[in-house]
C-alpha cells in the first residue's frame, strides 16, 4: 500500500495492480514525460491504450485489469473468469471473459495483446443493472450472474453442467439464486437446460456424474432417487449416499477417479458392508458407464428396483412417472 502523502498516480497503480489506460497516465504525468517513461524501459506499452507501471511479466491480477480496460468503458469481468475471482475452484481461467454494454464497439486493441496476456473474449449485453455487480478489483458480475453466463457461452453442455454443479456444491450460490438471477435474463442461452439442470441440483445432485444419473432415470422412466442422502453408518460417521431409494432399499454409489485411489478404496468397501449388513441392495456404477453405456445402467437399475418389489405399472398408475 502507498505511504501516506502519496501521489494521486501511485494510488491508481496500486488499485489497479500497475496496469493504467494510457488517458489516466497522461492526464497525471503528461504526455512527454509517459512517453520517456516507455522509451526507457521503465514502463511497459501492453497494446494500443493500456501500459505496463513497471517492466515486469504479467501476473493474474495485472491480466484481469488489461482485459477490462482493453475492452472499454464500462467493461466487467463475467462468466467463468468472474465466477474464479468470486472463489468458485476448477473453472477454466483461460479465455478470460469480459461484458460490455451492448452499445460498445470491438477494440482493435484484443487483436494486438502481448505474449504474456491470455485471449480475451468479449460479449455484449443489453441487461447488466447495478443489482447484476458485484464490487472488486476490477468490478465482475455477481456469482449467479457469472455462472449463469458461464453455463450459457461453456463449450459443450456438459461444461454448463459442470459450472452450475460447481458453484452450487462449493456453496458460492444456490439453485433458487441462480433461477432468481434467470427469470431477469430472457435470452439467456441454454435456458432449458440450464432450468432442468438447477432442479436436478435441488434434488440434491451435486456433480456432473450425478447430474447424469438423474438423467439416465428420467430418460428410462425409472423412478428418481434420493441425492446425497445423509446415513449414519455402523461407527456412529455421517456417510452421504451418492443415490438412494428407501421404499425399496436399494442405494447407488456412482464411483469417480477417486475411487482408485487405496484410501478411498478401503473406506468404500467398508461403507458397503455396513449397508449390506444394514440389509440395503447396493449397486455400483463407474461414472464413466453411466455415460458412454446408459441402456445397460438402467436396465441393471431396473432389474435391482424390481427385485425390491419397484412395479413399473403400479408406479405409473399411481401417477408417479
């Protein structure tokens, strides 16, 4: 932090972690004397518009700032780069995404950024009140407006997925924020599926291989589960179940790439006999399976519910399919 009776310039440059718009760095030191600044080597030219307070290699913080100010005013960091900064962990952080009013025109600058400096992607909007900001260095979106935005412009819908999963079980949000921040976004892309994706959370599903499950049972009329349901096992631990019917006492366990390792393997096999004991049915499913191979899930699925007196026919009847 600047010593106090610091000037108006070294207080900029600290707020915005060294990167100035070339105008703020003018208007305090002139144009002669920025230039020779430049030439000398003691300040960085990033692209046309945004310089360097120093001659360093870019960090993190220095990278957000150019994206923002390269992009123009009233610029925001948005989607997953936003969603990042507010704390959500295993997003992609490259692009990095920035928002603009949808007046803004393109800046010839993201065509010219330096080596150091990840691609830049800008989208337009026409709704972007001061209820959708969210205060920081620099200004972003709130958390549900950054994941909603993220699952809309994510590469594949399993990405979307995975987005809306993350920042919900990392308790950055919740699914009725997120359908609150929603409703105030009309075209917003993905609608559908982003809608079926937060009930799926609601429902207790909190990763993309549960998101898949509870697809699988809706796309083969299978009855839905419980979603991490919470069990006292036979050592008095908490054990949360990956999925859980209890009229027929059947329990799914959707194994991950954590399971291979012994630790995990060990304290699974354990967890299994005490519902075994309990006299619960337990099946088990790679997630990889639960994708690539649904027909054979759910046909196993069905097979264990109707050994534990699940009727298809009586279900529907009654209305519950």
């Amino acid at each position: 932090m600047p010593a106090e009776g610091t000037g108006e310039l070294d207080w900029l440059a600290f707020a915005q972690a060294g990167v100035l718009a070339t105008g703020q760095a003018v208007r305090l030191l002139g144009r002669g004397a920025v230039r020779g600044l430049i030439e000398s080597g003691r300040w960085r030219s990033l692209c046309r518009g945004v310089l360097l307070a120093g001659n360093g290699r870019l960090t993190r913080d220095q990278q957000l700032w150019v994206a923002v100010l390269v992009a123009g005013k009233g610029a925001v960091l948005a989607g997953a780069t936003a969603a990042a900064e507010a704390g959500v962990r295993g997003l992609r952080q490259e692009p990095l995404y920035v928002l603009v009013p949808a007046a803004r025109h393109a800046s010839t600058a993201l065509r010219r950024l330096p080596l150091d400096m990840p691609g830049v992607l800008v989208r337009r909007t026409t709704i972007l009140p001061e209820s959708h900001l969210q205060l920081g260095r620099p200004m972003r979106t709130t958390i549900a407006r950054a994941l909603l935005d993220a699952a809309g412009w994510a590469r594949t819908d399993d990405e979307a997925r995975t987005v809306l999963a993350a920042g919900c079980q990392q308790r950055r949000t919740t699914a009725r924020e997120l359908r609150e921040m929603m409703a105030e976004l009309p075209k917003l892309h993905r609608r559908s599926l982003i809608a079926r994706t937060l009930d799926d959370i609601s429902g207790g599903a909190e990763a993309l291989s549960e998101l898949d499950f509870v697809a699988l049972c809706r796309r083969f009329r299978l009855p839905p589960p419980d979603l991490q349901k919470r069990r006292v096992d036979a050592s008095g631990r908490v054990r949360y179940l990956d999925a859980y019917w209890r009229r027929w006492r059947l329990h799914v366990e959707i194994d991950g790439a954590h399971h291979m390792d012994v630790r995990h393997w060990e304290a699974d096999l354990r967890r299994q006999n005490d519902i075994w004991i309990a006299g619960d049915r337990i099946l088990r499913f790679p997630a990889s399976l639960v994708r690539s191979r649904p027909a054979e899930v759910a046909d196993q699925l069905r097979a264990g519910l109707e050994v534990a007196g699940w009727r298809p026919d009586r279900w529907r009847r009654a209305g519950l399919d």
